[in-house]
C-alpha cells in the first residue's frame, strides 16, 4: 500500500458485498469485481457505492466533462487576439502533449488507489509522513476550490450562451442583462442539482449520452464551418501561419503563449474518472484508461475544430469586433446564416449542459470524500449516502449552493474572468501536488496498479510539473498589456484567498485534528465471504 500508515489503517481487505434486493446474483456480477472492494479495503475505506460505471461508460463520462466544442466556443476571444490563426490552431496543437504528460501520472496514480479521495488522497500516501496530513489538506481544499468554481464558470457560460442565442434570434432586440442571467444561472443549477442525485445506474448511462451528443455536435461544426465557407475559405498558409497580435503585449512570443491559456480551459475535470472510482467496476483498470483516452480523444477533435473554424474566419479583427458576447457566435453566423447558426449553437448549448451535470457529480464526490475523512465543517452530513440513491446527494446540493453563490461574481465580468481562472489554477495545482510527489518523496511509496508508467514516471513528471508552474504563472497575466481595474486579471487574489484560509485554517485548527485519510472499515467487525476472494 502507498504511503505510510494513519491510526488504525487496515492492513487486511474486508468487505462484504451485497446487491440490491430487486438484483438477481447474475445481474450483480454483470456489475461487480469483488477485486475492486477487495482493493479500496486496503485503502481504507468500506464501498458504500454501486458499481454501475463500465469502461465505456468512465471513458464517456471523462470526455463528457472536458466539453470540446463550448470549451472552444467560449474562449475565441482569447485565442483569436493572442496570435489569430496561429493562436487558434497551434495555440491549441502545443499545449496537448504537455496535457498528455499531467494525464499519464494522474493515471498511474489512480490505477494505483482507484479511491473517490482521489488527488488530495495521493498527496497524503507519497508526502513524507510528517507531512502527510498538510499535503492532503493544501491539495484538498485546492480540488475543492477548482471543482466549485469550475461547475460555476460552466453553467454560467451556459447561462451566456443562451442569451446570445436569445439575441441572434431576435435580430438584436433582446439582450438579457447581467440579472436575467443569473436567473438563468440558478435554473441550471436547480435541474442540474436534480440530475446529479439520481442513482449511479443512471448516471452511467446518461454519460453514454452524453459522449455521443458531443462528439456529434463537433464533428458537424467541424464539417459545416469549412463547407459553409465555400469560396471564401482562406487559404491552407493563412490558416495555418497567418499571426496576429491583437493584445496589447508588444513581445509576439508572449502575446502567442498567451493563447495556450484556452485548452486549459477545456482540459480540466479528466480526474474525474478517479473521483468515481469507487462506482467503477475494474476501477483499477477503468480510471487510468478513461483519463487517457478522453483527453486524446477532447485533444484530436478540439484541433480539428480549431483547424475548421480557422479556414473559416476571413477576418480576425472584425470577428473580435462583434456585438454578441462571444465570437465564436459571430462566426457561425457569417458563414452558415442564422438558421443553421442558432441550430449549431443550441446543439453546443446541450453539449454544455450535459458537461455541468457531469462537472456537479465530478465535484460532490470530492467533498464526499473530503467529508468521509471529517476535513470539512459538517462534514456528517456532507459524507451521508442516501438511502434510495446510495448516492451523496446532499454532497451534490452542498455544490450547487456554493456554486450558486460564486456566480454572484457574474455581476462583474472582470470578477467571473478570474473566477474562471482560479478553477483552472486550483484544479492544476491539485493535479501537480501528488505528481510533484510521487517524484521526490514518494519514488519508493507507490504500489504500481495495472496501468504504470515504469522507468518513464520521473521525465513524465518532471515535463507535467513544470507545464503546470508555466501556466499557472501564465493565468495569472492580463491577457491585454493595457489594463485598468475593469480589465484587470484578478485570478490572483482568488487563488491566494484560498490559499490564505486554507494555510490558515492550518496552522489555527487543522492540524490539531487532521489526520489525512481517515480509514472507516473495522477489521473485526467485517469479512469477506468466500466467493469475494476469488
């Protein structure tokens, strides 16, 4: 087992599986791996979830969550300025190799301890052990932090999205304010909330769902933007080669770096599939691929869409220029009509939507997990699974609260910016910690899963940590050199406010009664029964 051992750690699996009493045994095998309870026994923990999750379905559920066609859609206005075609197409292209670096260690971590605890759980086990409970707690609340705000920055673009959807369909007339859209906000929320505290069998399907409604919603933007196009495509060198520096900052290289900024947007929530892990069956093997092959998968197509969508833009400066809220609306209206605009965009509205349902189940299962080691303020009611579900649906209402109340900040645009920015700092900082890790103290600490990285675990870690300082410093740039308070990039503040508290919650009261993960299995009082063992 990774990591040195807490105050009662089991050192022997135990568990007793059961299934639903509506389940014929042949059903639940369909289902259950007794291996995978057998292994979160060693861990620490009881399984109090179903296992409803197939491969397919924890592949389906890790692309769901990253978006591709929103996470472009939204962001035009920060590629296009930060290199126009170039910005777009190898703004995108670079990044994903680093991504992929980050992806791989995340997997060799998860396939090692499939637990929902997940990254603040890895940092615990391959810290040294006199630090063991600070690294799981500073990584904690850094996950926690960035899975909040990240269902926030979500549903509030989907919130945007739609009022530029209400004003290209009224030609203009309607333009729904910053209030309306929060309404709209809370709405998403509330049915999301609904969505995310059903039964785990049908949480796996919908993902199914919802990993063929986005990829077929990018592959028609893929094949419309350029077709639509006809005649007044650019060429293959412009497209590709034409730069553009629309920033402000007079240094080109930096203005372009800017621009990688926009895949980190859309690369975040692929440590989900180790937050559900313990509703996987063959979690062990599951998680590490669905981390792998939904961030190929999201890399493949958001280029393909970057590569469309820059054959298709005639002009950068009079697409920045637009009215409606995001480019990417203007582009699609320029080259396919309203028509076809709106159906599109809709279709990317859906896409969005069925990513906040998978962001708000990615983040009740971490404060679960935080709340099922006590880390959390009311932490027994934050862990309770409930009875009908065997779901944390009062985890999942925790989220949308809190998210409710970070969209406030959508009353400044300048303030949601930055909270944007701050989800994706604090979900990287989470991914890096146990990475960072794993290559110093914990080389030794960590019991290799089905899926390793053998010898190749320090180059790839070393390439993923140093990716994510760069960017982590690169997010907190303006993306123009001329600011004032209105412009002004205050990821920072938000990033060091968490951090503050969480320090200081630290050295105030946590580390007084902190443990790191707290194992709830009874050695004496539970056994498995001789079928489990096999």
């Amino acid at each position: 087992m990774a990591g040195g051992d807490n105050k009662g750690r089991v050192e022997t699996s135990v568990h007793t599986l059961s299934v639903d009493d509506a389940e014929s045994a042949e059903n639940a095998a369909k289902y259950l791996d007794p291996r995978d309870n057998v292994r979160l026994a060693q861990l620490g923990y009881k399984a109090e979830f179903k296992r409803e999750f197939s491969m397919i379905e924890t592949v389906a559920f890790a692309f769901a969550i990253m978006a591709v066609i929103p996470g472009i859609s939204t962001t035009f206005s920060i590629s296009l300025p930060s290199g126009g075609h170039v910005g777009l197409v190898w703004g995108w292209f670079i990044p994903c190799s680093f991504v992929m670096c980050v992806a791989a260690s995340m997997a060799e971590l998860a396939s090692s301890m499939p637990t929902s605890a997940g990254l603040y759980y890895f940092s615990a086990k391959l810290a040294p052990e006199k630090y063991s409970a600070l690294a799981g707690w500073i990584t904690g609340w850094a996950n926690i932090t960035g899975q909040v705000t990240l269902v926030t920055s979500i549903d509030y673009t989907l919130a945007q999205m739609i009022t530029t959807a209400i004003a290209v369909g009224t030609d203009g007339a309607v333009n729904l304010g910053a209030g309306p859209t929060y309404g709209i906000l809370l709405g998403l929320l509330f049915v999301h909330g609904c969505i995310c505290s059903a039964a785990t069998r049908v949480l796996a399907r919908l993902n199914l769902f919802y990993a063929l409604v986005t990829i077929g919603t990018t592959a028609a933007a893929i094949l419309a933007l350029p077709i639509a196009a006809g005649d007044s495509r650019v060429s293959t060198k412009e497209a590709f080669a034409s730069f553009e520096n629309h920033t402000g900052w007079t240094n080109n290289a930096w203005a372009f770096m800017l621009a990688f900024t926009v895949p980190m947007w859309t690369f975040t929530g692929y440590d989900s599939a180790a937050h559900i892990s313990e509703e996987v069956s063959g979690a062990a093997k599951a998680a590490p691929v669905a981390i792998l092959v939904s961030v190929a998968s999201v890399a493949s197509l958001g280029w393909l869409l970057c590569i469309a969508a820059s054959y298709a833009i005639v002009s950068v400066p009079d697409l920045l220029a637009t009215e409606l809220s995001m480019p990417m609306g203007q582009l699609y209206l320029d080259v396919i009509g309203k028509r076809w605009m709106l159906v599109i965009w809709c279709m990317t509205c859906v896409v969005q939507f069925l990513c906040g349902a998978a962001q708000g189940v990615d983040a009740s299962r971490v404060i679960f997990a935080f709340a099922r080691d006590n880390a959390l303020p009311g932490s027994r009611l934050w862990k309770r699974i409930n009875r009908r579900t065997q779901t944390p649906v009062n985890a999942v209402w925790l989220v949308m609260v809190l998210a409710a109340i970070c969209g406030l900040l959508g009353f400044s645009s300048t303030a949601l910016t930055s909270l944007a920015g701050a989800s994706v700092i604090g979900m990287y900082t989470s991914y890096a910690t146990p990475i960072f890790l794993r290559i110093t103290s914990g080389r030794h600490k960590l019991t290799r899963g089905p899926f390793s990285l053998g010898a190749l675990y320090i180059p790839v870690g070393i390439i993923a940590v140093a990716w994510v300082v760069f960017i982590i410093v690169l997010l907190c740039f303006p993306t123009s050199r001329t600011v004032n308070d209105q412009d002004m990039n205050y990821t920072v503040v938000i990033v060091m406010a968490v951090f503050v508290f969480s320090g200081g919650s630290w050295l105030v009261s946590a580390r007084k009664w902190f443990v790191g993960p707290l194992p709830n299995i009874d050695s004496q009082g539970l056994t498995f029964s001789s079928s489990d063992s096999k």
